[in-house]
C-alpha cells in the first residue's frame, strides 16, 4: 500500500511529479487515440464533443457510446488525426443559470438565483487551451461572487496534459456533473456536500490524461498538487484558494470506462489542514456509473478522517466521516427523466484550533450528523439545454443525534444552458 506523508518538500514533489509525466506520457505513445479528460463541467470546455465521457449526463445519458466517439479530442470540431486538418484559434462563450424555489418547515419559503455562471474558453495554441469560468451565487452579493475555474491545459500529447490554475478537484466524481443541465435531481447528495464538499475548487496542478486498452475499454488518470483544505468549521467550511500553511496536499484518481456503458473508479486525497502543517485530513472514494436499457446507475462513496491536535494534556479523537449515495433514473423519450436518490452520512468531529499565541482560547467546533435521505424528482427537457424539475427529498436523523428535526424538503428548478 502506497502511504502518501506531509513530509513531503516541495522539491520531492516537483520530482515526483515530473516521473510521474515522464512514464504516463511513455505509455501514452501506445495510445490508439486521445480520450479528453474527466475533468469538464460543461460542454464550454476547451473540447469539441458532444457526447460526453460516459454520457452521464440530462437527455445526453443514452446516447450510444463507444470508442470510436466518446470523449475524442476534436478541437474546433474536428478530428485533428485526419490529413488536411489544421489548428484553429476560436473563442467560445457559454455559460448557465437557474432558479430556484425551496419549501421546508424549518426554513422560510424563499426563491433564489442560485447561480449564474459566464465561461469562455478556447485555444492559444495547437498545444495550449484554456478556461475561464465565473459565478454569481445567490445573486452575486457579497462573497457569493467567485471563479469558479481558472486554467490553461498544455497537452504534451494527443492523450495527456497538465492543467495549471483554478480548477474543480477531481476527487468528488459527482463534481463534474453538479452543473442543472448534468445533475438529474435539483439537490446534490450529503456524502457530494459534506465530505467530497462539492463543487471543490482549489488552486494547483493536474497531470491528466487518458489510454486506451482495447476496442472498447479505457483508462482515466489525474494526479495533482494542490493548496489543499485549510482550517474551518468543517471539511465544506475548509475550502479556499490561498493556502493557510506550507504543505501542498496531494491526490489522484483512476477511472475504468467501458463502451457499453460501464465506469468505476476510486480517489484519494491527502493534505495539511492546520497553519502549522501538523495534522492531516485523508481522503478515499469510489464510484460506480451503470447505463442499461432498464434503467441508469449511479452510486458513490466517500470517507474521511480528519487529525485533531492534544490540548492541555488531553488527545481529543481525529474526525471521522464517511457516506454513500445510490441513484436510479431513467430517461424517456429524451425529454422525460424520473430520479430516485438513496443516500446515508456519518459525520463526527471535534475540529480544535490551538492558537498560535499563547494567551488566546483553544476554541472547539463540533460537526455531529447521521442521517439517511430519499430524494425523488422528476425532470423534463423541452429541449436539450433546457430543464425543468421537481423534487422531494425525505431526512432521517440517526441514534446519535438528540435533536430529530423535520428537515423534509420541497424544491423546483429551472435552468438553461447557453
């Protein structure tokens, strides 16, 4: 078993990280073709091809996959491997909104912007391509205006890159389709919120690429180095792009495709999360995706523990966290698409701060949440960049929680892509 340490220097990793591109970029000279990356959010991104990945996406889900389309490097929309075919430098803007209307018992009944996002995109050159990609949260007041991504791509080939700025972390596969036209339901599971804390984005590198096997399967990589989640609350309270200490967190993932619609894959992080660089969080999931002619599959799982500090003697125990999802859905006629979610969280932490100086208080933020949701929704597409939903998702509190709410919760959508 591969153990990842903070004590890694800069140097190491910088080192580490060059082999690493030395020996996929090695293996990739055996590749039949190049199969863009896993980490997109939307068809904005600097590839030219409609069908995505796996296809796991709105009315996209059933379309016919396999190794002769899926995920192909098509700048500008066309095949760099046929003869005659030349580099062209284009702009592409793109970008999408939805509104929102959540009922619940606890909570006023409210509409809500959530999101409006403005990307463009494009390529410098035949080796270089980027995205740019802004968001005005719940209005655009406040802190609720951000970048959600920020980054160039420098392909070395047809099937491997290695992307620099601010990107979506690919450690939550969930990540890359929490965009309204991808995501089946109007809610994102509580294992994607609080452990993979979706949508994750940091600052960093990704050396990412793609092989393939045979006809019909193929293999996903992404290694990076990233400033990492720092000292909140809790993991979701974590994230930021400055980094709060000197350690650079680290992490991968693998995914296996099969044209006949089939993927699995697993992801492990590993990081710093004190100003000191003394305690850790670590990270590992899995996922599963499953397109048949019954129905789609869809399931992850995510776990975490979290390192806390001794204080006046006392070793307080590392938080532990772990969930799941499981989703059904199936889409009809390409406009009609029922969901059902399954879902389970297990969230317990006492986060402690210990204060550089000495006169300050030790502080405690305790996370504790067990909980079961049932989430079902129905989505109808009046065209492919159009959606609308409804949901209705069920909580349950666990044992260990004292206080048993009525979080059940009704909620509407409606979003466009452009």
């Amino acid at each position: 078993m591969l153990i990842l340490k903070r004590s890694f220097t800069s140097t190491a990793i910088v080192v580490n990280l060059l082999l690493l591109s030395t020996v996929i970029t090695t293996i990739a000279e055996t590749g039949k073709e190049f199969n863009y990356s896993s980490s997109y959010s939307s068809d904005v991104t600097p590839k030219i091809c409609k069908a995505k990945l796996f296809g796991f996406t709105g009315t996209y889900l059933n379309q016919a996959i396999n190794s002769s389309n899926f995920g192909r490097y098509y700048p500008n929309g066309k095949d760099q491997s046929q003869e005659g075919v030349v580099y062209e430098n284009d702009i592409k803007l793109g970008g999408y909104l939805y509104t929102e209307y959540f009922q619940t018992k606890e909570k006023a009944k409210n509409f809500d912007l959530h999101y409006l996002a403005l990307s463009v995109s494009g390529w410098a050159s035949e080796e270089i391509s980027f995205l740019a990609e802004f968001e005005l949260e719940h209005g655009g007041k406040g802190d609720n205006t951000f970048v959600e991504q920020a980054f160039i791509d420098y392909w070395f080939k047809r099937n491997i890159a290695l992307k620099i700025g601010a990107m979506l972390v690919p450690f939550n596969r969930f990540d890359d389709f929490h965009e309204p036209l991808a995501n089946t339901l109007i809610t994102r599971s509580q294992v994607s919120r609080e452990i993979g804390v979706s949508a994750w984005k940091d600052v960093g590198v990704n050396l990412h690429g793609y092989l393939d096997l045979n006809a019909d399967n193929s293999i996903g990589i992404d290694l990076y180095g990233i400033n990492g989640l720092g000292a909140g609350n809790n993991l979701r309270g974590s994230r930021h792009y400055r980094d709060n200490n000197e350690n650079i967190a680290l992490g991968g993932r693998i995914l296996l495709v099969n044209s006949r619609g089939l993927e699995v894959g697993g992801s492990f992080y590993t990081g710093a999360w004190d100003d000191s660089s003394n305690f850790d969080v670590n990270m590992i999931g899995a996922h599963f995706m499953f397109n048949t002619e019954i129905a789609d599959f869809y399931g992850e799982y995510s776990s975490a523990t979290s390192q806390n500090p001794d204080s006046a003697g006392a070793k307080f125990k590392d938080g532990e966290m772990s969930g799941y999802f499981i989703q059904v859905s199936k889409l009809v006629h390409n406009k009609y698409r029922p969901t059902i979610r399954f879902g389970g969280l297990d969230y317990l932490d006492k986060r402690v701060f210990i204060p550089n100086a000495p006169t300050d208080m030790i502080t405690i933020e305790s996370t504790n949440k067990q909980l079961t949701e049932f989430a079902f929704g129905f989505s109808y597409y009046p065209t492919s960049d159009v959606v609308f939903k409804i949901e209705y998702s069920i909580f349950s509190e666990g044992d260990r929680v004292k206080e048993n709410k009525d979080n059940n919760q009704l909620g509407l959508q409606a979003a466009i892509k452009f």
